[in-house]
C-alpha cells in the first residue's frame, strides 16, 4: 500500500487520460518555464514527468520578467487532455494574453505544435463524441457547451451553444472546473464546488445528461477532507484502468506546499457516478509494467551537461525557470549552474533566471555550494523557498565586503494590470560578515500539518549553523503556487554580477 495524497507536491488542476496501458496527467504550471507540464505513470500512483509542451508560451515582457511586469498567478491554467485517433491533444487559457491554446502532438514526447482557438474558454474541457463532432464546456457558475469547428479553430457557427448547468443557490465558488466525459451512451461533467453548506469547503460536483442538448441533472457527489483542516478533495479528471476501474485524481489544498493529488476510487451504479465515501489514506493499484523505474519528480544536480547538436542544453526534467530565463546569461557546462545578471531587480521576485523545483512534503532541505567572488555591491545570490512571501538565504556586498544575510517577507509585491507598482525586498533577520567568497548554504522547509516553516543554514567548517528566523510561509492567490526551492542572483545597483552554485542536493525528509 503507498499513501494518499499520491504526490506531496504541487500539482494542481489535474486532468489524466490512459492510452493502453499509460496514464498521462497534465498540471497547471502558470509562470514556470517549460510549462504544461505531461506526467507518467504505469499505475496512477507513482509519476515521472514525460513532457513539457512548450519552453516558451508567449515571448511578452509579463512573461519575461521585464519592466517591472510578470505573470504570477497567470499563464497556463487547467488543461484538459485528450488522446483521439492518434493524436494528443491539450487545451487551456492563459489569463494574462487572455487565449485559448492548443497543442498537439502524435507523440506525448512531441514535437508539440501551438496552435489558438478563437475564444476564451475558462477552465475549459475536450470531448471527441462518437460521430467525430467537437465540444468544449467551460466557465463558472453558468456551464456553457460550445460545438467546435472539426479542427479546433473555434466555435461553430451553427453548432450546438447552450448553457448546461446554471447555480440556483447561494454558493462561494460556482461550479469550475469543467471535465466531460462520455461513457457508455452518457455524458458525465465534473466540477469543483464551495456553497454555504460546506462550510467554505470544497466538494465535487457531478451532472449527467442522456444527450448533449438533453436536460443534466446532478450535484454534489464526493465530501471529504482526509480529516485535514476542512481542506476538501476536489478538481480533477477520472480515468479507468486495464481491467475496469474507475478513480478521480483530484487534488487537496495543503498549505505553502501548494495543491497535492489525491486518487478517489468510484464506481458507476445505474449510470451514476458513486465515489467511495472517504479517500483512503493508502491505496494500491497494479502497475501495467512492473519494476519500472521512475524518474524522480524532485533530485540533485552536478551541472555537468553536454551542449546537443545545435548546441543547446536541455536541464533535468525536475527544473523549471520562474517566467522565461535569459538564455545569454546562464550556463551549466563547467559543473557549476552559472548566472550574471542584465537588469535590476527590486527583489527576488523579479529576478530573472530562477531556476526552481518543487517543494516537497512532509518536509525536505536542499544544500548548495555558491561562489560568490563575482558579485557586485548591491547584489544577492542564494537559495529560496519562492513564494509571495519568501524566505531566503544569501551572500550580498555591500562597499566591497562580502556578508551573509538572511531575508523574509510579510507582505507581496502590489501590481495594477500586470505592473509592479510598489514593492518590498524583506526584512533582513540576520547579517554576518563572510572572510571568503564561497559558502555551503541550506534551506530546510517543514510542511507537517501546515507548519509551513522554511529555516536556512550556513556551513562552518563541519557544523550547520542557523541564519536567522524560521519562517512562516502563506500560500496566496498573488502567486496561486506552492512554495519552490530556487536558486538565484539579483542586482539592486549596478548590472554584471555573477554567481555560480554546484554540488546541490535535494533530499525529501520524513
């Protein structure tokens, strides 16, 4: 039996399909680059990541990190993913270019081709039905059913276009997150859910129609929580497996490590979707390939890559940039993850080439070796738990000699549109001077029962020794993300510093 919550992670807004005996899953990823993010898996529990669809979403300055502009809480949202006669298919919005995307690809590994489809569709789910005609539902509160084009281009002028499902009572969050489904003769659409009877928790909602312009009738069909801070288990596709079973891979709030998957088994009883009453605390489902071994979702890096043939690095999958990386001002050939710095930064947040893995719970630490003999006044290089309100560890100078520092945030940077209109780099907790350029540093974060506390460390000679506060890490919606350890460097005063960070390590703890 392996536990559930199957991934301590952050991988929300799931969808997942099974192509003959492989599952695949899609996740939002909003700011991070590649995004859109495909995760494997030969048995629903254990995941390694097969793709991501782009590297690039929008070359725009937001998702640059130029101008005082980012895309946080933005970017891609929700996918759906189909898999029909051959052919992958992905759909999602991004909220900051406010499109509809579509990629495809023969093969989960790509070549992924972009392509748009007239509209915006929120929280947006694909069905191919029987006669090979298109439909997508989306939206909140009121569920629209728009018939597309045979390619996907857009709505079809003289296609079905109606509202499904329509709130009727006082709820918090309408009915969102959309997935449609057809299953023996029926369709089924799924939904997320928060009304006053629920006590601000959220539920999984489920209608059912005979024919997509019959009537759907439904409602609430899973509550549950795990017995974990009201936080209910909700938001997600259902898939079968091989020989016939039904689960929800769904996912649960928990705290700054962000939006975790949870499986829910269920069952159809008389064409009606019944879940078991309680996500189990442990599951176990047969693999359809034994012994294989995944690839880790989180892990070490030595930095020692070998450019391809046109002369590009590909990082480990567990990597992503915070927004688009300036591909002229890092490198990771020399054994060392190398970056300078071409604009100024007001604080972590808008420093450019963040390289970032997920955090992972119960708890788990990451130690980093940083030269530092390259920085300029005014500059910070470190590691981060990245979130609004950040924790973080890292060598600054300032008239020339070097110190240590460690930093934290209450409070989030302000925006109008997209804009940085106001912002604070953090308190400083803690300061020392630093004789040398090169230091060993360590970020630790505890996410047992929403302790949610990040602590740093500095190597001296054979003994950590603590820089500053614990602290307390909130997950909010300026961000919509779990908290990332990251590596970075930032300049406050003058461009052209550099930093270098080898031997990291990343351990998952408890």
């Amino acid at each position: 039996m392996y536990p559930n919550p199957i991934i301590w992670a952050d991988y929300p807004d799931l969808d997942v399909i099974r192509v003959d005996d492989t599952y695949y899953m899609v996740s939002t990823t909003m700011h991070m680059m590649p995004g859109g993010v495909i995760l494997r898996s030969y048995d629903l529990i254990h995941w390694e990541v097969a793709t991501y669809m782009y590297d690039v979403l929008e070359d725009t300055p937001g998702q640059r990190l130029e101008d005082g502009k980012s895309i946080y809480s933005q970017g891609m949202w929700a996918a759906s993913i189909r898999y029909h006669k051959g052919q992958f298919y992905v759909i999602f919005v991004a909220n900051d270019t406010h499109k509809t995307y579509l990629y495809t690809a023969t093969d989960i590994e790509g070549p992924w081709k972009k392509q748009y489809i007239e509209g915006f569709y929120h929280d947006c789910s694909l069905l191919f039905d029987d006669d090979d005609r298109v439909y997508l539902i989306y939206g909140n509160a009121d569920i629209h059913l728009t018939e597309l084009h045979a390619d996907l281009s857009g709505p079809k002028p003289d296609g079905l276009n109606r509202i499904i499902v329509r709130e009727k009572d006082k709820y918090y969050l309408g009915y969102e997150g959309a997935h449609l489904y057809k299953i023996n003769g029926k369709y089924y659409a799924f939904f997320i859910h928060i009304t006053p009877a629920t006590n601000g928790r959220r539920t999984q909602a489920c209608y059912v129609a005979d024919s997509l312009d019959g009537e759907w009738t439904g409602g609430e069909v899973f509550n549950d929580d795990m017995g974990y801070f009201n936080a209910g288990v909700a938001q997600g596709g259902i898939v079968d497996t091989p020989d016939g079973n039904w689960y929800a891979m769904l996912f649960q709030d928990h705290g700054a490590v962000g939006r975790i998957p949870v499986l829910v088994p269920l069952q159809f009883e008389n064409g009606w979707p019944v879940f078991a009453q309680e996500a189990p605390k442990s599951i176990d489902i047969p693999s359809t390939r034994p012994g294989y071994e995944y690839k880790p979702l989180v892990g070490s890096d030595d930095f020692r890559y070998e450019p391809d043939a046109e002369g590009k690095v590909r990082l480990k999958d567990f990597w992503q940039w915070n927004h688009i990386p300036n591909d002229a001002l890092w490198s990771v050939t020399d054994g060392a993850y190398r970056i300078q710095t071409g604009q100024l930064s007001p604080n972590l947040t808008y420093a450019v080439n963040t390289l970032t893995q997920r955090s992972m719970g119960p708890a788990c630490e990451a130690t980093v070796t940083l030269d530092g003999s390259q920085l300029k006044d005014g500059d910070y290089a470190g590691i981060s738990f990245l979130i609004s309100m950040y924790g973080l560890i890292a060598l600054t100078k300032e008239a020339g000699q070097t110190y240590l520092v460690m930093l934290a945030r209450d409070s989030e940077d302000r925006t109008i549109f997209g804009n940085l209109v106001d912002s604070v780099p953090g308190t400083e907790y803690a300061r020392i001077p630093v004789s040398g350029d090169t230091v060993t540093l360590k970020a630790h974060g505890d996410f047992v029962d929403n302790n949610d506390i990040c602590t740093f460390y500095y190597k001296d000679g054979e003994e950590w020794k603590q820089l500053g506060i614990g602290h307390k890490m909130l997950y909010k919606l300026d961000h919509f993300m779990g908290c990332r350890i990251g590596l970075f460097l930032f300049s406050t005063k003058e461009i052209g510093g550099t930093a270098a960070f080898s031997n990291f390590e990343y351990k998952v703890l408890g």
